[in-house]
C-alpha cells in the first residue's frame, strides 16, 4: 500500500478533472451492462493500494453533513447535548439544508497522525466516504465528480474505469 503525496495527486487531480468528468458523464448517460462489477472488483484493488491514513485530505479540505442521528450520537459520546454540540462545532447552511463543520480541517482530526478522535461514531457521511460501491453507481457520479480532486482513492477509481470501460 502506497502513501499518499497529497501535491502530487492535487496537481493529477487538477490535470486530469475534465478528462474525468467528461468520462463520468457519459458512465451516466449510458452505463455499461457489467458496471457494478466492475466497480467492485476496482474497489477491491483501489484499497489494496490506497493508505488513507497517509492522506485525510477528505477530513482536511472537506465538510461531512450531519444528521440528526449523528448529532444526538456524537454528542452523547462527548458528553454534552446536541445543542451544544451544534453551537461549538457546527452551522446550518440553508442552500443545502445541512448541519455542516465550522472549520476545516475538521475538529476531529488529529493531524499528527491523520486519525479520527471520534471514528467509533463519526457521522454517517464519513463512514461511507468515498461511497465507492454504492449499489446505484449511477445515481453517485455527482459525488464521485466532486470526490476526485479531494480523494485518492476516488481518483484510482476513475482513472481505473477509464482503462477498463471503453464508451
């Protein structure tokens, strides 16, 4: 498993944006018959190679959303109300209608190690983040357009697909 050089994969990410989002366009417009296949058998080799613990470029460049369900479990967990918790570490951004962090790079992350202080009960976005494998591929090429100039390993998926998928 290779760590990441954060500059290096910015500066491919920048390079290749475009390239990858014209690609994703057209996996939405028509996907592929064998398309759930194929991202799986991906996932599996994307996280044989990627070290996130090497990266958390996702906890420092990005925000997750917060549920109601993870407000009242992340601050049971600290040991204040969900009041409280919203009033030091979050806000409401209206456009989208989410709870969303204050800061970045998140409060929770430990940027000596790149650990999560919370990861036994991070929000629901976290746990599921990059959303490689989401049974509907389809409906996440949003995501994964915004996702991989932030995430390596997203990046690796993409640029895995367009090796494999020819449209």
């Amino acid at each position: 498993m290779e760590k990441v050089n954060i500059r290096s994969f910015k500066q491919k990410a920048r390079h290749h944006k475009k390239a990858f989002s014209r690609f994703l366009g057209k996996v939405e417009k028509k996907p592929p018959r064998a398309l759930h296949r194929i991202v799986a058998e991906i996932d599996q080799e994307v996280w044989a190679e990627t070290d996130c613990l090497s990266c958390a470029n996702c906890c420092k460049t990005m925000t997750p959303t917060f549920t109601g369900t993870d407000i009242r479990r992340i601050s049971a967990h600290l040991g204040m109300g969900p009041a409280e918790f919203k009033n030091k570490w979050l806000h409401f951004e209206e456009k989208d209608k989410d709870w969303v962090n204050n800061k970045q790079p998140c409060q929770f992350l430990n940027l000596k190690d790149n650990k999560c202080s919370i990861y036994a009960v991070r929000p629901s976005s976290c746990a599921g983040f990059p959303h490689l494998t989401k049974k509907k591929m389809v409906d996440y090429i949003h995501v994964h357009q915004q996702n991989v100039e932030h995430c390596p390993a997203t990046y690796k998926m993409v640029e895995k697909m367009m090796e494999r998928i020819v449209l």
